[in-house]
C-alpha cells in the first residue's frame, strides 16, 4: 500500500475516500447480522456493545478530524464527545468503560444516524482538504480507518464474548465458510540464524507508532515450530494433568487457574463425554486438526513448559516472519475460525491469520520510541505496562490491517482474543 | 373483588379470564414507550431487563399452570424454565440472577411471541379448566396476575433506573399526566387510641400469604403525621447537615453514607445552583410540595430522629389506613411520580398511593404465618429476613393491587423503589 | 444487685468500688493464659485483639468518666482517644475498626500499664466523687462495669477465633472444668398460655436502655421445647441433608450456604471419619449430647424448619425465662463450652447459661424507647437494624451480667458467638 | 568471593560455617529492636510478621537441606513445614499468605527456639558433610544464606509498613547513624557507547539463575543520570501537578493514581504546612537532597516523562555499573534510609546502594535461562511476568549481597520497597 498522504499530494482523495467507505461499510457489515438486543450488551468490562463500537470509531474521526479541520461542523449531540470517548483522557472525561452496556440510548438506529452523518462530514473533507492540514488529515484519515478496523476484530471477539453467555448457544452466523478437512501437518523445526538482526518497522506506509523505530537486536540461534500448536497437541497437555500441575505456570498464572477454575481454553464445552467448542458458527465439535485457541499467556506458557519448549521472542517472531508472504486465514476468509492448514516442509505455516501468537516478550518501547503528539499520544504508549506481544494476526483480522511488524498486546490472564502459540527452542 | 375462585364455581370463567386479558395487556403497554434497547439493560444486580420481566411474567403461567394443568402443552423452548425462572430453587436451577442482562436472546419480538403463546394457551386452559383442578387453577391465575401487577410495578422502577443511568436524561414518557400544583398542606397529627387491635387479611379475597393470618396486636396510644413528608421537609433535614451527623443514624446507615457518598435522595441532581429530580417523564426541577421519594430505610429514619418523632410500626399504619378508602395517586392516574395532595383536617392524607412508607417493622412471619404449599410457598417467605416492611402503595402501584394488609418489603439500603415516609410519635 | 446509685446515696461508694475491682481483675485473668502474641490478632474485622479489648473497656472510663469528672486527669497518650473509641461517632473518630489488628504498639505491657493507670484515677474517683454528679457517675460506672463485662464474653469468643485460625489447634487452657457425662435429655414440651403479657425491663437494677421500657404485647398460646437442639439433634439435620435443602433455608442464609460452603457448625472438624469440634479447651470428639453452639440465625432457622418447628419470639421467649431461676452453665462454672444438663420434667432446662438462644425477632427498640443521653445514646440504638435478638446468656457470659429481660443481637450471618437455638411450636 | 564448593573441597567447611554463623545472627540481631507484638503482624497480603520471616528462612534450611542430607534429623513439629513453606507448591501446600498475621503461634521465643534447633543441626551437617553430597551441599547452603539476606531486606521493608501503619509513629530505632549534611549534588549526564555488550553473570561466584546466562545485547548510545532523583527533584513533579496530570502516566498507573488517591510517594506526610517522612528512625523533616524512595514503578516513570526522560533498561543499567567499584549505602552503613552523596564530575554516583532503580525492563528470563532443578526452581522463574527489574541494591541491602548483575523485581504498584529512579536519556 502506497502511503495515502503522497496519494493526496500526487492524485486528490480517490484512493483514500474509496477506503475510507469501504473500513467504513466493514464495520456495519459485521453487525449486519446481530439483533438490536446483541449490540447493547457489555458481556465483561473489557467488552463493549457493539453498537458502542459503532459510534465511537466515528467519535474518532469527528473529534480528531471534523472538529480540527472542518469549518461548521456541528455534532448531532455534544454529550457523544464524553459517551464515545474510550480512553483520551486528554481530549476530555471518558465515560466510565465497565457501564458501556449501562446506555440505551442513544439506540442502534440513532447510532447508525450518527456514522451517516460523520461519513457525510468526512466526505467533505476529503473531497476539498484544506491545503495546509492536507497531510495531518490524510495521516490522521489513515488512522482512523487502521483504528476502525482494529475494533472490527473487537467486534468479532466481542460479539463471540457476548453470545457465549447465554445457554441457548446461538450462533452469530450460520452461512460461514466451512472449515476445510485438512489433516494436521506434523510438527517440524525452521531454524534460524543468530546475530544482529533489524526489527520493527521502517516507516514506508502505515504503521502504529510502538512499531517504530526499525532498530537493532541481538538474538542467539533459535528454532520456531512449522506450525501453531493444535487442539489435539493441547488436548494432550489437558490429559496429561496440565491445568492440575503447578510446576508447569508461572506463579500469577497458577492463580488464575485456581481463581477461576480454569480447565480447558475459553469456549470449550465438555457436554456428552465429548468435547465442544463454541464459534462465531454455533456450538461445533472440537476439531483436532485446527490452532487451538482462546489462550492467556499463562496458557500458552504452562503448554510450552510442558512441550518442552518456550515461546518465541517478538523479535525472533519477526525475523522468521519476515520472510513469508502475507497471506492466512483473515476476515476475508470468512471462516472466523482457525483452522488447519496444509503441510510445507520448507516455512513455518499459518505465521499470519488463523491465531495471533502469544511472544515471550512484554510490551515495552522500542528503543527511541516516540508516541503521537498530542491526544493522539495516548492510543498505543500508555499501555507499555502489564502486557505481552502477540503477533501475526488471526482470522478475524482484516487482511489489509497486518504486517510482520505489528504488535498487538494484551495483559496475560485475557483469553477472549483469537490467541493461540507456536512453539520455539534453542537451536 | 369478588374471590375469582367463587365467580368460577358460579358463573364460569368469565370474569377471570377478563381480568387476565386486562392485566396481561397493561404489561405490554408499560414496555410500549421504551425502544429494544431500553429493554435489554440491567443497570445493577437488582434491577432486571424489562423483555425479562416480560417473559418472566408469563413463564410463571406455563410454570405453575399450563404445565401442570393443561394436558399436551408444549413450551416453545425448553431453557425458558431455566432463563426465567427468578427464584424458585425447588423448581430448577434459576438464571443467575446477576446475569440476566447479559442475555440478548431471545429478543423482545420473541418474548412478546411467548407471551402470546402462553396467553393462547391460557385462554385454552380458562376455557375449559378440568373440574376437579378448579379451584387451584382458579387460585393460581389469581396469583399469577396479582405476581404480574407486581412485576409491573417493577417495571416502572426498572425503567427509571435504566434510563438513570445515561447522561442524556432520556424521558420514559414526556405525556404523564403533569402535576397539579397544589400548596403544600400543614403537617397535622393524627390521634389513634392504644390496646387490643387485629391486623392481617382476613382471607377475604385475595391476598398474599404473608398477610396472614389476621391477629391481634397490643398498640399503645399514637399519633401519625396527616400527609407524609415532603420534598422541602426533606431540604430542611439536607440543609440542616442531615446527611453529615452521625447521632441521626442507624449504624449501617451511616456506613452505607459514608461508602456509596449518599447527600440526597436518589435520583436528585444538584445542577447550577438548583435541584432537579430525574422522573419517568425526564429531568424537572424539585417539586417542594410533593412527597419525598426515593429514600432508603436509613434515611427516613435518620430523618424521623431530625425530626423528633419515629416512623410508625407496620400496625399502627394499618389500624389508622383500614378506616379509610383506598384511593390516592397510582399508576392509574398516570403521573407515575409522587405530587402533592390537597389538605384535609379529618384524616390522614396519602396514605395510599404517592409512595410507599417505610414501616419501623421488620418483615417477619405473622403469629402462625403458613407459606404457600410447594414451589409457590418460596414466593414470600423465605424472604423474612432483612428488610423491613413498607406500606400503601405508591405512584407506579395498580390500583386493584392494593389493600390495607399489603406488606411490602425491601432491603434497608434499597433506594429504586417508590420509597418515602410518614412521621409518628406517641400520643 | 441492689441499684448501685442508692447504695452510694445510703452507705458511700464501697460495693460499687469492690465491684469495680472484681470486674477489672476478671477482664486480666482472662487474658493470662494467652501469649504476648496471641493478644495481637484481628482474625476477621468483627474479632478485636485481646489487647485491645483491655485498653478500650478502660478508655471508657477515661471518656466518661475521667476525663469529664476527675479534675486534672491526665491521660498518658492522647492517641489512645482515637485508638480505643470503638465506635463513638460523637465523642470523636473511632480508629478504622478492621484494622486493630495492625496495631502493634501499646504492647501488652503498656495495656496493662494503662488499665492500672485508669484504675488508679478510678479509685481516687470513686472514693470522693463530687456530690452534685454522685448519681450520674454511679450510674456510668454500672453501665462501665457492664460494658466491660460483655467484652469479657467478647474476649472469649474472639480469643476461641484467633486459636482457630491456626492448624496447629491450640488450646486456650487445658485445665478447664471437664464436661459432665450427662446423657441428653428426651425433648419435651412445656405450654404457655396467650394473652396479654408484659416484657422488658421494670427499671429496678440495672438494665440496657433497650431492655426498656416495659411493656405490654399480646401472645398467641405457644410451646417451648424443654432443651436447647443438642449437637445429636443437629447431625441428624446434617445427615438429612439439611445444608443441600434449598426450601428449609431463608433466601439470604441459602445465599450463605453456597457462597461460604457451610456444611457444618463452626469450629467442627471432620477428621478421620469423626466430627470433632475446636473449643477453648483445645479439639475435643464431638460431644452429642451438649447444646448446639456457633450457628448463625440462618442455621437455626433452617433447623426449626427441618424439625417442623420454630424459633420463639423474644417475648414469649422472656414469658417463659421470668419464671424461672437464674442458674445455668456461665462462665462461673468454668467449662466455656455448653454441656448437657440433666432432664427436668416440670421446667424447661438450660434456658440460662449454655448457648444464646436465636429468637424470630428483629432487634428493634421496643415501644418508647429512649436512647441514653449524649455519646451513650450511641451504645445500643443505632445497631437497631438488621440484627436478630438472642436470648438466656452462655457459657462465656458472667453469672450477674445476665437478666431475663436481657436482649443481646448478632447479624443473622455471624457464628463466632455461643449461639444455639430452642425450638418453639403454636400450642 | 571465592565460591564456597571450592572452600570446601580445599579446607573444610569453616568458611562456609562461619558465613552461616554470621547471616543467622543478623536476621536475629534486626528482629531485637522490636516489640514481641511487632513480630506478629501482617499489614498487607505482600508483608509477612517477622517472626514469620525468622521461621521461614530456617525452614528453608530444614527442607532443602536437612531432610535431605542429615540423617536422622527431626523437626520439632511437622506443621512447620505447612505453617512456613512460603510459595513452593511442588514441596507441599503452603500455608495461605494473606493469612501469615493470624497465626500466634508458635511465638517469637519458640520460633528462636526453632533457629536453634535448625543451627544446631545445621553445624552438625556442615561439621561432616557426606562426602557425595558435599557440593551439592555447600552450594544449597550458600543459596540457603543468600536467600536469608534477602529476607532480612524484607525484614526492613517490613518493620517499616507495620509500624507506619501506627499513627503514633514509632520508631524502629532511635540510634540510628544519622543523614550526612551533603548538599544535593548537581545532575550531570554520562554518556555510554552502544553496540554489542555482554550482560548478566558469568557463573564465577554466587549468582541466582535470573541472572544467567551471560549474554549479548544490543544497544544503543545512551545517557545516564549522574545521581538518582532526590526528594527535592521529586517535589518539583508534585508542585507542577505530577499526580493531576494523566498525560504523564501509564495507564495501569493513572488508575493507581486515581483508585488509591496517590499523591506522594509513600511514607510521605504532610502536616503543619511541611512535608515529613517516616523513616525506621521515626517521623523526620523530609530531606531534600536525599534520593527519593518508595515510589512505585508508575510514578518512577511518570517522573522521568515529567522530567524529558527515561528509565534506563536493565542492560543499560548493567553496562554502567559494571564498571564501578561496588560500594554504598548498604545495611552495613545504619542508615536505614537513603541519603544525600558527594558529587564527582568523572562516573555516575549511588548506584549500588541507598535505593533500588526502577528500570524500564520487564522481568523475564535472559536468553536460554534455565532455573535450578526440582522445587528449588520455583524460586525466581514463576515469577517472570507481570513485575519489573530493578537494580543496586538499597540501604537495606547487606553489602556482600549484592551484584552488578543483581535482578531484583517487583509489581509495577508496589511501593514498600526501598525503591527510586535514576534518569537515562538517549544520547
């Protein structure tokens, strides 16, 4: 992907305005088939309603956009700037996030109202930029869709989070493309050459800002796993005693073990003497052959103990990425769940899409790392503290969203996100 | 009211069935004004989503009735039993009640379709109840609407709660009935004679279990407020420092205070420079006429002890409301918020309807008190423990729902219900 | 007891300043057998470390009495105003009460040091207290010496919490009067009469303010069992099945059972396939025919429920208790633990001493009650919600602290406390 | 120091036995100051009573040595093995740690009498050590001291909370060597090459297995504070609205800030107009030219952004110090409390010693970390997530405890520790 600022400067808006309406009608697709009931509910703290998720990517554009940039603009409702708010505390006072699912209105309909108007706004904008805001707006346009389509994978975990509390099972989709019957690649070793290697993005084209600067790490030789571990290789740690065998968990993990009785990753059902896991498809026997996923850190670290093996760094995650095309099982998949994939003696498999892919590395800064100026500082460097790296992607990723370079991070005990692991070992 | 059970026996089912229809109907008209999404919200543990209590209502008639009594009746979903029962522990596992807003299946369209289902059904059953079943189905579907009138009640607190919570102060309704503007009447004192007095339904049409039986209680002379106290009694007690000493309260009262930062009824906001109370008919200012509302236990009697008096015992407010017609402010009158009512020297005003008063009397069995039998005996009595008896009805009660005898009962620390009080002293 | 104001009126204060040593030196004994280490402990925020319990029974006397009728006392820390005010919100602010068991200095020496300091000024008091407030520091100094006295059964039940903490079960003492081998006692029924009777306290001697005033209420004719449910009894509750019966239990006390897992009174132990039971003399084999002890209320209720019976009120509860002797097992008899009592056909047993009894009814003031003057008025009022009364004295209460007209209260969900119950019946 | 499996093997154990002397004692001699009753209390889950600590660390002994080496051995009660097992899950259940501060006994004396008996067995072990054992042995013994030194900083980091917890603000003790009168000395900036540089411990001499392997890593140029922030420096960041100002935090932080309502660092107080510090010596005028301590890693951070800055990682840390004689403010110098140093143009001041320094590194394992074999290997590698490293050592770290390549760590809200920051930039 070019970078849109010099498509602006070169060719006027087409190419951003087109992508622009199509993050935008990605978004409303996904809830296209959810009930007006679905999109109210906030099912745990750290999700939000669906119809929140709506309104507040196009808060996103209205405040860091229409507001700055477009003469008259006028809000349909003032009090949006504080409901939609998710975490700028220097734009002003979010509204508390753990009663998101406490607000009825305003209601899906009203909501819908609101992004038309903010589309109509935007296209304002960008059909006549101002000439001197021209590549702040392009940048900042760019973002707004990079952060759309972030909350389009939230809305897939959260709409997987929210039907899973209710006992009827339902699906969110019946018409899902239906997983292949591949068998399960056997597991081989890639292994890869120590020594100073450049990570981290070099600014062509778009990236989040904890991706920069590209810079220097030193690694030791190191083996990564040809693919993700599967639910049969995980139903093997399950049988062998692994949620019961503190020596395999870090001490905060065995906590939540024995906090929230974990025994099986999230969604799996044991109904009938057989194992089941719920998907954005319904209830569906396990399959064996697919990643397994729905994993915390702690998870992903007690299996690779077990395993005899540790997860790979991010930095050694990427060296071995970088390598590979980019291609898996995303969104446009429309498989919304992992699935096996074919053998390939010669690369590790299913590197993107499928499962993002728990590292051994927390998330920190890069060395020289600089945040956004401004507000717009708070959407990445805030959270360095508390999370560990995933990477790769799953397939509830845009295509168009990943690169070998992003980072995506959650805190260790979270197992709502389409997370899984690869293992790693000494060369 | 005549006893269903009799106008059976005589003349059919008529009447019953009527009274079915009357009352089934006033539940769906409450939920008319209120978009999907208003009805999906449980905005604390304590309130639920108003679909729930829609499809709650009507699980009670398939649960108790249509199962037992109406032979080849097929429920449409057979987790329903388990989604809407409430509290019935010998029936099933209920729902976890905390969780009920996390359920957005089935919809409103489906439980207004299981309402009719049921409704069907039921005209099947009241058409042709078998003989020697009668009697109970008669005293069953007398229950059953008596349970939906409460729960309709409910509704109106429920919806005020929800709607509470948005910073956009939505309005239920914005065509209620508007306050008449009434004067504030002078406080008098009402003078009762002390000895020998009998309390309790006498089984003389329908009551709960819990008001019975009738019995006597040993009263000493007293005396009782003539209307009770008012939104700008209240401003004295607030501007006095009532919410800042201590000596006025019951210990848990003062805890709760300090904890939760109580300094005003609920629902009273304090917004440039003015009081405002939010209503089911949106934000207004104070009406310093009408009767106090929203109150806890706690603050009626810290506000009592203001005072110099005491709240009156759940037989002393009976003895002097049985000598007086039942008539005042309630949900019939569509106000739906307490108001002002014009002065009269001879007898107590108000006390029926405007808001129920919180009693000095915990809620305990009566002297020989017997629950109902099976399942229907966990409909009151296993709740005599903790809170504390409240009397006369209120704003958002149906006015053939209540009766002198009618004990209702909330948490000393409760707040959402329709809540005030009326002074007592000795004579 | 003579009233000590008249014996200080008519003979100068000798009995009353005997009394006061004897209550002093008893508050020391009981803390003799314990370690330095053991008086430091809070083992949940109701229990308070010994060496607290020893300072603040003499803060009393230093705040009402001391500081306000002995010129020029002087305390040796001002601190201890705030450390040792247990809950006096008026006098000043009390130390956060779940915390005094962080406090480590004073020691235990120091406590002691102080209570010979207060003891010391109360003898220079009590040997020439002014004229003009002779009366009302007699009166203080009963209500002190009282006061005192119920944190000397406190001391008891808290020092029993604190061992029990430890696995390693150590015993308080080990010398303590062995139980008797009295075989139980067959359970009989004794009849009383209804009508109109008269309960609390006449003024004659001394009496809590809640005890007062007396009163009349009307009784329905009622039995009593002969005997407390003994520790036999209730394993036959057990056996049945009686903490997995959803329908025997009150709505809050099944929410207990589930929440906490209750399946057994506090303090027994299942051991080695025998019940045992922790007590102050160390862990003992389950004695089957001593009373039931350490049962919250929810317990006893669902055990009345079980045994077709219920508790008795309060009132007909102090009918029963006024005619009989006031003898029984206290803390005189030095077994600090119930025991069985030999059978008595004409009487009811044990209706003294032994275990507190739960009775049906909400500690509530009774008609007229007034609270004493000034921060005393804080002693017994403001606790008048959410606590249920308990009647008759136990194994840790002093022989003359008791009365028939004594009203002691707990949260229905405590079981720290000697607490058993007595079935009642309608007659 | 030479590594004492070669002192062995050479001359006997007398080195090592007389190192065990030494460390025993001084647990025991840091404990004589206080009170019996400052030994048994537990001021939050992360404290443990000092006697507690006193019996930990010999059970250590007693379990990894002990039982397994000297035949015969007995320990005096079989519970201690439960009661003072801190985390070692594989070694049998440990004792709950929030629950340390409610167990009495055994007391402080029986609790010596147990060090006794270990010592004694101790010296007979090390007295005649079987020979195929010996190294194993002597390497056990001296993780066993090392392991002891850390709790007596723990005993320190302790003693303090406990007795802040008293608002008589005891001291610890009064006899301390007092604060130099050094002026603060000027900030200056020391620059460092990147490239390739080795960190972490070569395996000459005692290290914990965090610390290993030896390995490379890259960095870049960097900048490194001449002397830590000073309680003066710190003052700034408050005065300039430190604490109000979220832009300047981590999230996880900014709720810290906002949940407990930080807005010093703790064992800050300010009263009269001034601020104050509690130091183990008692309440003291702050000291402005002393490092500033206890703060939390999010403060520790949200100062360096206040200040144009950063923390230094753990890397950065290591190269500096490595170059630098290790000396300091250590436990050996009495002060107990941080305080001011003469500046010197030519190398950073105070890293080891006086506070530990926050680095902006999490704690995980180095490349091919590998921890000890069996229970033993519980003791750092469970704890590699969630907590970040900090470095030097403080003034209460024994001198001869202490490393370059030292890896100390803890949650980032933590605040107890004697922990500050030193500013790095980049060059």
């Amino acid at each position: 992907m070019r970078h849109p600022v010099r498509e602006i400067s070169e060719s006027g808006t087409p190419a951003l305005l087109q992508r622009f309406r199509h993050v935008r009608a990605a978004s409303e697709a996904i809830c296209a088939p959810l009930s007006v009931e679905d999109q109210v509910i906030q099912s745990m703290p750290d999700v939000s309603p669906p119809k929140w998720h709506l309104a507040h990517v196009s808060w996103f554009f209205e405040a860091f956009l229409l507001k700055p940039f477009l003469p008259g603009y006028r809000t349909p409702e003032p009090l949006y700037d504080h409901l939609f708010n998710s975490y700028y505390e220097t734009h002003g006072t979010p509204f508390t996030r753990a009663r998101r699912g406490l607000i009825s209105r305003p209601g899906v309909a009203e909501v819908i109202a609101f992004r038309a108007h903010v589309d109509r706004a935007m296209e304002e904008l960008l059909g006549a930029p101002p000439e001197q805001h021209a590549e702040e707006i392009a940048r900042r346009v760019e973002l707004g869709l990079q952060h759309e389509q972030q909350h389009q994978e939230l809305l897939f975990m959260d709409i997987k989070h929210i039907l899973a509390q209710n006992p009827l099972h339902p699906a969110y989709r019946t018409d899902l493309a239906p997983p292949p019957t591949t068998p399960a690649a056997p597991l081989r070793w890639h292994e890869y050459a120590g020594g100073l290697h450049q990570i981290g993005h070099d600014g062509q084209g778009f990236a989040f800002d904890c991706e920069m600067p590209r810079h220097r790490e030193f690694l030791g030789d190191f083996r990564l796993a040809s693919r993700p571990v599967s639910n049969g290789d995980y139903l093997g740690f399950i049988i062998d005693g692994g949620y019961a065998r503190s020596e395999l968990w870090l001490s905060d993990g065995w906590n939540e073990v024995r906090q929230h009785g974990w025994h099986a990753p999230l969604y799996w059902l044991w109904e009938d003497d057989e194992w089941y896991e719920l998907t954005l498809g319904g209830l569906r026997p396990l399959d064996l052959n697919a990643p397994v996923c729905h994993l915390s850190f702690y998870e992903a670290d007690a299996y690779a103990n077990w395993a005899g093996a540790r997860l790979p760094t991010e930095a050694e995650w990427e060296v071995a990425a970088a390598k590979l095309p980019l291609q898996g099982n995303f969104v446009d998949s429309d498989h919304l769940q992992p699935v096996a994939a074919a053998d390939d003696p010669h690369a590790p498999q299913q590197m993107f899409g499928d499962v993002w892919e728990w590292t051994g590395s927390a998330y920190r800064p890069y060395p020289r790392f600089q945040p956004l100026p401004g507000s717009l500082g708070e959407y990445n460097g805030k959270f360095m503290s508390g999370q560990m790296v995933l990477r790769g992607g799953c397939c509830a990723t845009p295509r168009d969203h990943i690169r070998c370079t992003y980072r995506n991070f959650f805190y260790p005990a979270m197992r709502w996100q389409f997370a899984g692991l690869r293992l790693a070992k000494e060369a």
